[in-house]
C-alpha cells in the first residue's frame, strides 16, 4: 500500500493531468479528486481517456475528509491555496501547492504583484519546487517529513522553469555581466491559461495567431528574478501560441566582461550542470529543444549557443501541464517522500 494521494481542483488541466500521473504512479495512490462543478461525476465520464483506468468520481472540496491522506495536491487558482493550505498542515498532511502562493518568499513582493498573503507563516516555511536548482530546499523538506512534520512545498510555474533550467548554469557560472538585463522571450500553449476560454484563448482567436500579453507586467516575473537572481534586471514577455500543451523560452545573456566561452564549452558546462539531473537533457552544440519532444512528460530540454553580438542565448523546452505544473508537482512529491525523483515519471514524448 502506497502513500494516500489527493488531488484538489482536479477537473482543470493541470489537475487532471496530476490525476492521469497518480492513478499509474508506483506509490502514491490516488484516493480523492476534487471538483465543485464535477461533484459525483465519474472522472471517466468527463475525461473519457480515463475510461477503463479508474473507477473514482470527482467530489466536492467541502465534502471531501482530507485528514487520514499523506498528501494533497492544490491544483487551484492563485489565492485559493493559501486558504487551504493551513488547516491541511494542521491536520498532518504535506501539501504540494501548484499556484503562485507559496512561491515568492518575500509576502511584500506577493502583495504587489497578486494581494495581500494570508499565511505568511506558511509562506517563510515552504520549499520552492524546482528540483533541478532548488534540491536543497526539497531535500531539507524530506527531512522535516521523515521526523513526522507536515511540509509545503510551492512548486515553480511553468514559464520560470522553462527560462531558469535554460539561464541558471550560466548566470551560476558567472559567465553573464552581473549589471546587464536579461531577456527571456518565452511561448506557452494555450492550456497554460487554464480550462476557461476567454477572448484569448477561445479556438477562433487562439488558432493561426501568435501574440504576445503581459509584457512588462507579467506576474512570473518576481518569481523568476528570484530564482535567478535578477532583481530589477529581466525582461520577461510571454506569448501565446496554437498548441494544446507544450512552452518555449528563450533567453538572452550578456556575456560578463572578459567571458569568452565557445558554444562547445557552454554545452559541456550545463552538461555538468545537470548531471545528477535525470529529467533535464542539454542537446549538443547546434541543436535546440522542441516543444514535441517533451509533450506529455516531466522532461525538459535545454539548448545553449554563444552569439557573436557578445551574447549566451539559451533555449529550454518543457510540457507546462507536465514539468511546468503537474509532473513537476510529481517531482517534487517523490523527493519529499524519499522516492526516486523520476518515479512514475519515466514517460518519454510520443516521437512523431
């Protein structure tokens, strides 16, 4: 018998993505799914992929006792997870948090960009979810755990880590001038908005369009400059294109004063980088990610180039419902728990 897994918010993309993952998952069993507007039907009815993969029906958050469960998942909209959050912990469950809530350590820079933060207690004491450049934190967490303390962990967003996996092994390396801006050009697919359409997302505008929304504004942002260390130093446009799932950063770095890395250099850096990370792939020199290769997984790839202009531009392609969202909800639940990182994660992309 495995761990007792629930899923809040399940009938969204990234939840019910977070569904397809734990009811094959090795150990944690999938025992709750919930759904106010689904309440009581099956999840094979309104997702008939699942059709012959579970019997369970969604139920409403209210009625749903969460108290005897090892571990819940908040697949919920920003603001709702910090409401939750607290009266979970205070039952002993560990939490694993996929909206913006416990991501940003500062409550100031919370405030600004999304309200004001009702459990900045829980907020100083949550990991960042972003194995590949957070472990510590995770793996201080899996301590916490193991001693019988209920954790929180709030997972990055997708469009932070798709440009932190591409930027980090330079920024980290010193190799990118400590004073210039950075630019991070990055394209999500439209289920990165989430379930509702609306006048951006609805199939006759989103299809045969590419635009670009937020500039200047967008609330990953912070959260970004936090991972990287880029305070008051990025520029961050995303764009919406004609896919279901699937998200492209680009980012470009200036070169520190006298760095001169080769392209062939750089790829081995990040090769090294990345050792120990078994979810992330650096292509060989030449060679940029695609969206299709990492399409319904918890893969990342990450591409990286010196420009002669005096520039690193760095590419990394990720799933924003998998390692953008849910699988890296996955990820980040197997470390807390002990379990291999990779565990039930293993899938790799349909090749065509």
């Amino acid at each position: 018998m495995g761990y007792r897994a629930g899923v809040v918010g399940a009938a969204g993309f990234a939840g019910i993505e977070l569904v397809r993952l734990l009811s094959r998952h090795p150990e944690f069993d999938l025992a709750a799914a919930t759904s106010d507007a689904l309440a009581g039907t099956p999840i094979a009815k309104a997702y008939p992929a699942f059709t012959g993969v579970t019997d369970l029906a969604f139920s409403a958050h209210e009625d749903t006792d969460f108290s005897a469960f090892d571990v819940v998942f908040l697949a919920v909209p920003h603001k709702a997870a910090m409401g939750m959050a607290p009266d979970l912990m205070a039952a002993g469950v560990t939490v694993v948090d996929l909206s913006a809530d416990f991501r940003l350590k500062d409550p100031a820079i919370y405030e600004k960009w999304y309200a004001p933060h009702t459990a900045t207690d829980l907020l100083a004491q949550a990991a960042f979810g972003l194995p590949e450049l957070t472990g510590d934190e995770l793996a201080a967490a899996a301590e916490r755990r193991a001693a019988g303390e209920a954790v929180l962990v709030g997972c990055a967003g997708c469009y932070p880590t798709a440009t932190s996996l591409a930027a980090a092994p330079a920024i980290r390396a010193g190799l990118v001038d400590a004073a210039a801006p950075v630019v991070a050009d990055a394209v999500s697919g439209v289920t990165g908005a989430g379930k509702k359409a609306t006048e951006r997302t609805h199939y006759c505008f989103a299809n045969e369009n590419l635009e670009a929304y937020g500039v200047g504004t967008h609330r990953h942002t912070p959260e970004i400059e936090q991972i990287l260390g880029l305070e008051g130093r990025l520029v961050f446009t995303p764009h919406l294109a004609p896919l279901n799932r699937g998200l492209l950063s680009t980012v470009t770095l200036p070169l520190a004063p006298g760095a001169a890395p080769t392209t062939e250099e750089l790829v081995e850096l990040y090769r090294d980088f990345y050792a120990a990370s078994p979810l992330v792939s650096v292509m060989d020199a030449g060679v940029q990610p695609r969206t299709a290769s990492v399409a319904g997984t918890c893969r990342a790839q990450v591409g990286v180039a010196v420009h002669p202009a005096g520039m690193i531009v760095a590419t990394g392609a990720i799933d924003n419902l998998g390692k953008g969202a849910a699988g890296q909800g996955a990820q980040c639940a197997n470390i807390v728990f002990g379990l291999p990182e990779t565990c039930g994660l293993e899938e790799i992309a349909n090749p065509v």
